[in-house]
C-alpha cells in the first residue's frame, strides 16, 4: 500500500537538490574558490524548496494575469503572470522553463522560474561615457548632471536620517504603532518565556511593511540601473570599502568615539541605499548592453575641483555644497556632480583599477583536513 503524502513531507528531487548545493559548495572550498559553508540564519534568510525538474511544473497561462503550475506534493497552484515564459508553442530545446524555486518571506509565497534560453549577443555600445557618485543625498549623481533620485527624501523634518522613506504616511505611522505595540508586548514576558502568539502577529505585520519597502527600493534600483545601462556604453564608479565605511564610531571604554549618533545615522543611510548591489546591478546590465564598467580610487574625488583641478582645503563646505577656494577658480556647485566629474576624470587618465578574478577568500593550511573528510 502506497503510503499517504502528508502535507509536509519534502520531495525527493528537492532533498537531492540540496545534497548536490552542499557538496558543491565543499568543492569550491576545497579548490580555493570559496570558504567553507555554514549553515543559513534562520531570521536572516528566507525559506525555499527547490524544483528542478521543469517538464514536471506543467505551466499553463489561464489569461493575462494569472497562471497555473504542477507543484509536487501540493498539485495545481495559481500563480500571479509577471512575465511571459516559454509556455505551450513558445517553448522549444533552446527556449524551455529547466525549474522553479518556492520562496516565502513576509509577503507570503512566491516562486521564481529557471528559464534556458538564447540571447543575441550585443554589439559595441555606442553611447557616451558616463562617472557616477553613490550618495545619501542624491543616490547617484553623474558627470553629466542627469541625477537620479528616488523621489523619497532620505532626511525627516529635524534633519534625522529617514529609516522608512520608502513607506507613505499612512504606512510610517502604522509602523510606528506596531512598533510601540510590540514594545509593550515585549515588557510583559518574563526572561526565558515563549513568545505569544500576539506578539508574533506583531512581529509579522512590522516584517510585511519592511518587506514592501525593500520591494520598492529594488524596483526603482533596477529600473534606474536599466535606464543607465541602456543609455551610456562606459560607466565609471568608486572602488569603495562599504564595510569599513559602516563601522561603528562607538570606540571602546578608553577611548569613546565622537559623534556617534551621527555616524550612526550616516551609517543607517549608507546601508539603506545599498550601493553594493547597485554596482552589481550596473556590471551585468551594462555588460548585457555591450558596455563596461570601471572602478577608479576613492581618495580624493570629494575634494579635488572638477573644474580647474586642484584641491584646495575647505571647498566642501556641506555635504551637497562645493565651492572651489582656489583665487584663480571659484567654481561652485553640487558636490557629488562635482565628485562624478572627477570620477570620470580618473578614468580617462588611465587611473582605472583592474579587476581580479574571482574573490579573496581565506584558505586552510593544505595539512587541515576539512571537518567532513576527518
């Protein structure tokens, strides 16, 4: 007698999926290309089941909007058409959906499609060359003053950093009291005691409003880095170490830092903006357009003038003024146009740094054994 399918139970091809990801993630420690795997946070990463066989997905368009798909152990889903796939007299061997992946975060359930296709390669980029400064004022400032803003103001009235500019009103101040609900909540349970079911419905609701402005701020991400991909051929940007950037001014019992709060707002800004994942973004949609990307050195970009070229102590005067010191200049303006300028000034002297391939990594020594082969 077959036994019963209880509504938990993984598929085998799932189960193998991820056997063949660990293994492959020790192969690549073993050969240097990584460090060894740890095991996922469980507040920090979002749960998902792997499909990998797609002739078993059955994907069929019901009309515009939704679509249907074969889940193993669950049956015929309903899904939401974002994007056209190669369904029915669309799908070929050189154009066919290979899998899927089940994610759920805050928002709820999603699933996201492996698709192997064909793309033409792209000719030479024939557009103009283009310096861009990663900001909090101005997200990202460009040489030719064609900046772009996400239309949010990233500072409240007092002059704080906004933590939820991507929320509207209605939303900031539902947050706010979901936030001072779980405050209250939280002061009633005892060291050690279960969380109530109340408080995680709190909890739950303040995730789906984070969620939904992480959301946003991805879409405007990519809308923005597909417009600058499609427009310039070279696209110029700092090699900055955001990490070192973010640390804590705190400083220690000896010697405390100065002007945390500050810092702290700075670094809360600078993380929000994600510029990492911005140049991520940009590398591949300009190399899919036929362009490239280059990184340049970060030192002295803010201060040297765009305009006559030297750098004069004090020109900065705020964080969006420049006002050039040198008697002979006296060229004012926006200062992180003026740091995009000067970003594309590097390039083009030949100052642009050469990537290397692959990651840094942190290696073994060759007589440890990995803790799987001991």
């Amino acid at each position: 007698m077959k036994p019963p399918h209880l509504p938990w139970t993984l598929p085998a091809q799932a189960a193998q999926a991820v056997l063949k990801t660990y293994v492959q993630a020790w192969k690549n420690c073993w050969d240097g290309r990584a460090g060894a795997p740890n095991f996922k946070g469980r507040l920090r990463t979002a749960m998902s089941v792997d499909i990998p066989q797609g002739r078993d997905l059955n994907v069929t368009r019901v009309h515009r909007r939704w679509g249907m798909v074969n889940i193993p152990k669950i049956g015929r889903v309903r899904f939401r058409w974002t994007k056209d796939l190669p369904v029915g007299k669309y799908a070929n061997a050189e154009n066919r959906i290979t899998g899927a992946r089940l994610i759920k975060d805050a928002l709820g359930w999603h699933i996201a499609f492996r698709v192997e296709t064909l793309e033409a390669t792209s000719g030479p980029h024939t557009g103009p060359e283009v310096g861009i400064d990663a900001g909090v004022n101005i997200p990202l400032a460009l040489s030719d003053g064609n900046h772009q803003d996400h239309g949010c103001p990233a500072k409240t009235a007092d002059g704080t950093a906004d933590r939820d500019k991507w929320l509207n009103p209605n939303e900031k101040a539902k947050l706010l009291r979901l936030e001072q609900r779980a405050a209250r909540r939280k002061q009633y349970r005892k060291p050690g005691e279960h969380t109530s079911n109340r408080l995680h419905r709190t909890y739950d609701q303040i995730a789906e409003l984070r969620a939904k402005a992480k959301r946003r701020a991805l879409d405007w991400q990519h809308k923005t880095t597909s417009e600058i991909a499609a427009k310039y051929s070279v696209i110029v940007v700092e090699h900055l170490n955001i990490t070192n950037m973010v640390k804590s001014a705190k400083g220690t019992d000896e010697e405390p830092g100065k002007n945390v709060a500050q810092k702290s707002g700075l670094n809360r800004s600078i993380s929000q903006e994600a510029w990492g994942r911005t140049v991520t973004m940009l590398t591949y949609k300009t190399a899919r357009q036929g362009g490239a990307l280059h990184k340049v050195p970060a030192p002295g970009t803010s201060q040297r003038c765009s305009m006559c070229g030297f750098t004069t102590p004090g020109s900065r005067e705020s964080q969006a003024v420049f006002v050039c010191k040198n008697p002979d200049c006296g060229w004012s303006g926006n200062a992180d146009h003026n740091a995009g300028r000067n970003i594309l000034h590097l390039y083009r002297m030949g100052l642009a740094l050469i990537p290397v391939a692959g990651r840094a990594v942190a290696r073994r020594a060759r007589r440890v054994k990995p803790a799987t082969a001991r």
